[in-house]
C-alpha cells in the first residue's frame, strides 16, 4: 500500500555517473537492484549516481551544456556508505554517497550549466524504487543484508550520463556518455 505522495513519472533530463559497468562494482549494485525487484516487485534501473535532476532544457541545449560541464570536470571518487530509506518513490532505499568537496562541486557545476537551482543535494546511489512502508524497507535491508553489505564500496567515474526521464520509468533512455576531460595538466 502506499503510504507516501509520490510521483512515478520523472521530469526532464538528468545526469547520472557511475561505475564502469564492467566493474564488480557495478556488478554489486546491480545484483542487488535486481535481486530486491524480484522479491519485492520493485521495477530495475541501472546502477548509477544521480548528479542532477528535472532539467528543462531542449535536447540539444541540454547536450551542449552537459559537454561543457564534462569539460570542466576531472574525474569523481564516489564513496558508497550507509544505506537510508527516503519517502519518494525514486528514493525508497538508496547508499548514501560521501559529501566531499568534489561531488558537492560536481553537483554546483551542474546547477550552474543547466540552470537547475536545487538547495539541497543527497547524493545516493538507489537500490529499490517504489512505495515502500518503513517496515518493508526495514525486512528487505534485513533479508539482503549480504547484499547491501556489498553494495558500499568506493569507485571513480570518468564520464557523465545524460538521460531523459521524461514520463514513466519504462521510456527514460540514455542519450549520450560524455568522458570528464579536465585532466589536471589541464586545469588553470
């Protein structure tokens, strides 16, 4: 039942990052998204870190500003800590990403390029979207302990993923990879 007022569609565009996806990192988060969606009838997504939501722009406007920001980015550590359960449907249990100064940086930078003000910025990677009471968020992170436990890890990303996550889950698709190319012989 769903005890939250949530929203199943997305808006927009975002910006996800994340593990190689031939990495074993990949490969935990993933393991544990599918293996939760069975059990639970939770849909499946790909494993990633989202950047930034809600985007507005038209496509090749949002294209443009994505290289842009990629451009100016080195490449991210991402260190995946404790597991949370939030009150959205697209947060229903998630890793906890550390704030360091370079995500939170990432995050302003893409505030920035994509004219997208939010305040605040929980960076997670989510493990199970839906309409989860407290008590079966509770049971699942008891019953996939080994699971979750696999999932914090730490990984570095060298790319940004643009997505459309317009409408419901089932038509979001990825539009482009763009490399995070501001090496450090590069920076000023």
């Amino acid at each position: 039942m769903n005890e939250h007022n949530t929203d199943r569609h997305g808006s927009g565009y975002a910006i996800w990052i994340g593990p190689n996806a031939n990495s074993k990192e990949y490969a935990s988060l993933e393991r544990c998204i599918e293996r939760i969606a069975v059990t639970h009838n939770t849909p499946t997504f790909p494993p990633h870190l989202t950047l930034l939501s809600g985007i507005k722009f038209d496509e090749a406007t949002v294209v443009e500003q994505v290289r842009l920001l990629a451009a100016s980015l080195q490449p991210l550590t991402i260190e995946l800590e404790e597991v949370d359960a939030g009150k959205t449907y697209f947060q229903a249990l998630f890793v906890r990403a550390k704030q360091t100064s370079e995500l939170m940086a990432a995050n302003h930078l893409a505030q920035q390029h994509c004219h997208r003000h939010k305040p605040i910025f929980t960076p997670h990677a989510s493990l199970a979207y839906g309409d989860l009471t407290p008590a079966t968020a509770a049971h699942i992170k008891y019953v996939f302990a080994e699971q979750i436990a696999a999932t914090r890890c730490t990984f570095t990303t060298h790319s940004l993923d643009l997505w459309n996550t317009r409408g419901p889950l089932e038509t979001w698709h990825h539009i482009k990879r763009f490399p995070l190319t501001n090496t450090p012989e590069n920076s000023p």
